[in-house]
C-alpha cells in the first residue's frame, strides 16, 4: 500500500505490470507486450519499459526482486517522483544493466553526489528536468554514463559563476541537449553551458528570455559542431542576433518562431529575410529549404532591401550572387472578398445594386432577398446573368458564393416559382375536382 512516506519501486512495478490474476504468461508473451500501460502483466522476459510517473516511489525496494524483474529493462521513466537519496538511485541503476533510457524528471534529488554510481555503458538518454542540479554533480554523473547522447535539463535553473571564463567540458559524447525554460538571458552564460559539452550538434533552448546573440567573450568558432538549433518562444529582438547566428559555420537547421523580432512582419517577409540573412540553413522551422526556396528567397531580400539607407551585410554577397534586380510590379492576387452586382426583379419592380461577400453562402444571400423582395424564401428562383449573356440558375442553398464566379458588374435576376392550378375528376367517381399545385 502507497503511504505519505513514499513507497518503493518494487512495489509499484509488481502492482502495475504483475497484478493481473485473469492473464497468463502465456497470454503475455504471444501478445508481444512489452510493458506498457493499460496491461498489467509482465514476465521476467518480456518487460522491457517500465513507466512509473507520479506514484511517490522514494525507494528501490528488495533489490533481489527487482534484479529478477528489470533485468531486461532498456527504457524506465520515474519523472516526478519522490527520488532524493543518490543511494536508492544508485541502487535502481545497479539492477538495470541493459538500461538505454532514464527519465528522473522532477525528482527532488540532492544536489551533492557523494555516492559511487554503477557505470551505465548503454544509456544513451538521461532527463533530469526541473532537478536543479548544479555542474559539478552533472560532471560526476557522467563518469559512469560514457555513452550518454542526449541529455534533457529543461526547467532547471542552472548557474555558471560570473568569473567562469571556461568551463571544463563534462561530456565529449552528448550530441543532443535540451535547455528548454532555464531562465537563461544572457547569451555568454549560453554558450558556457554549450561549452561544457563541446561535441554537441542539436540544442533545444525553447522560451529562455535571451534577447539577443552576441560572440565576443567566447568564439563563435568554438560552436563549430553546432548544426541545429532551437530557438522558439525566446525574447530575440534584434537583426544583429540573426546575423550572428550566419556565422555559426555548421548551422544548417534553424528554429525561431515566436520571437519579437518578427512580430511586425508576415509570415512571407519573416522566411524571406532569415533565409537570405543565413547562407548555410537547409531547413527553417521544420521546412526543408530547397535550392528553388533559397534563390526566391534571397531574390526577395535584395528587392527588399534595395531603396533602404542601411544595407545589411549579405546584401552585397546576394548582389555579386544574383546581380542588380529589376522591381517587381506588385500584383494583388488575393481572392476577392466583395462584389458588386446589380440585383433585378421586374415582378416586384426591383431594381439595387448589392454588395456581395462572397464567405457567404447562396442561402444567407436568399433570405436576403426575401426581407428586400417580399418574394417568400422557398419561392425564390435566382439566376445569375454575366455581361456576356451567360445564364446560370443557382440552387443550392448551402453552396458557398464564391463558388458562383460571381464577379464585378454581373446580374442576378430574381424571379418567383408560379403555382399552376389543374382540375383532375377521377372516372366513375362522385367527388370534387380535386386542386393539385404544381411548382
């Protein structure tokens, strides 16, 4: 039974995964489970993930059980746990030596590692979001994880000391890093962090208040490996940023939607003006830039650019590149939203020239004309007439206008269904002419 105190990873794996009276092993093994939630049922040979978020686990428990259970374990998520002494941590790493995946997320784990830690040669993934844990202990850690990859430290508040010029890497093997929501605003204490794990290529550093990107107290050059780079929801607020980021020499992908920066532009102007600015980026904002993307691109930012005082830098490199530009004429070609025609109907002695919008549909448009004609709605017959003497009936109410062609000038010709009255004796019969209506 869970208690306030917490209860122990032993515990939680046996309720989940083997607290199943009605399954079988059997049962378990033709289905190729292989631990996930809904089933509870697992097998020393089949559970391979184990998945225990939120379930106040603070211990490992019997390690001889557990050593039974995980085994062949590869993926294991305890985020946001009650996982605070390195000992039990130690412990649950100990019995998970084919372990490839570690999620201690938002665990209140100490911030000092004074125990030694069973190496880890085949965890590739650690995430350690909100754990606050400072450098140095991240610098113990690896020790004994190698082969670690990919490293996940979003939502921590992590500290360089000020007087800091460099910091010692930590690990030569991490290509990918999440820095999601850290706090960091200041670009030098960025590129400190990146420096301690000087090989790595992706960088994820979503909704951090940096402001701008600036490479003067560290080299730009000693950010040579980095080849993607997130930079969404940050404050960036200056073209001087995108600049300096055209001097990464390895940056081909590029996220940065959601910046102030590009507020005051559309959406053509924010892709044209990043592409041209950044000679190397093969893909903005998930978008492969193709060879056909980049040569429109950068043809925009000359035009752009070409009657401004001021010039950016790669003006001059995209003139010598494509040659002076002729201005384009600028051609409205968004679909019309209004129309104007003229609306006729001699029955009614009508005679208005209308507005059409034409996000309207054909109904909207009839019921309309009932209010200005008197004409009922359903006895309502609209014909639309083009200067050309074209004649087309509409009929379907739910049929959008623009899909009418409706134009500039034409006519709709309103008319009214007429009701024909026929008198019909049935043979043989003594009954009264009965009045059949036909529309």
């Amino acid at each position: 039974m869970e208690t306030e105190a917490g209860c122990s990873l032993i515990e939680k794996i046996e309720y989940k995964y083997l607290d199943d009276d009605d399954a079988t092993v059997e049962e378990f093994l033709l289905t190729g489970f292989t631990g996930c939630s809904p089933c509870k049922m697992a097998s020393q040979r089949g559970l391979e993930m184990v998945v225990l978020n939120n379930m106040n686990i603070n211990s490992a428990g019997d390690t001889t059980k557990l050593a039974n259970l995980v085994r062949h374990v590869s993926e294991v998520d305890l985020g946001w746990n009650q996982l605070s002494n390195w000992e039990e941590i130690a412990l649950i790493m100990a019995n998970l030596p084919n372990m490839r995946c570690l999620n201690l997320g938002h665990n209140p784990i100490g911030k000092e590692l004074t125990v030694e830690l069973p190496n880890l040669p085949r965890l590739h993934t650690l995430i350690l979001n909100g754990t606050n844990l400072p450098l140095a202990t991240l610098r113990k850690l690896f020790s004994v994880l190698p082969n670690l990859s990919e490293l996940h430290m979003s939502d921590n508040c992590l500290e360089v000391e000020e007087n800091e010029e460099n910091v010692e890497p930590i690990s030569d093997k991490v290509h990918t890093l999440h820095l999601n929501r850290c706090g960091i605003s200041d670009w030098q204490n960025a590129l400190k962090i990146l420096a301690a794990f000087p090989n790595r290529k992706t960088v994820f550093m979503c909704e951090n208040p940096i402001k701008s990107i600036e490479h003067h107290q560290i080299s730009h050059q000693q950010l040579n490996t980095l080849t993607t780079l997130n930079l969404t929801k940050t404050e960036i607020d200056t073209w001087e940023s995108i600049d300096n980021l055209d001097k990464l020499p390895a940056l081909t992908e590029l996220r940065i939607p959601n910046i102030p920066l590009l507020d005051e532009y559309s959406e053509e102007e924010r892709i044209h003006l990043i592409i041209g600015r950044i000679e190397k980026l093969r893909e903005l904002n998930g978008s492969d830039i193709s060879p056909q993307q980049r040569e429109t691109s950068e043809r925009f930012f000359i035009r752009y650019f070409q009657d401004s005082e001021n010039k950016p830098s790669q003006y001059n490199r995209l003139i010598e590149k494509h040659g002076s530009l002729e201005r384009l004429v600028k051609v409205d070609l968004k679909p019309k939203i209004t129309v104007s025609v003229n609306a006729i109907c001699e029955e009614k002695n009508y005679a208005q020239k209308l507005k059409l919008h034409l996000n309207k549909n054909l109904g909207d448009l009839m019921k309309f004309l009932e209010k200005d004609t008197g004409i009922p709605y359903n006895r309502i017959r609209l014909f639309h007439i083009t200067p050309d003497g074209q004649v087309e009936e509409c009929r379907f109410p739910n049929m959008p206008l623009h899909t009418l062609r409706i134009d500039d000038g034409d006519t709709l010709n309103i008319q009214m269904y007429k009701a024909f009255h026929l008198n019909c004796v049935c043979a043989n019969s003594d009954r009264k002419p009965a009045k059949i209506i036909i529309n």
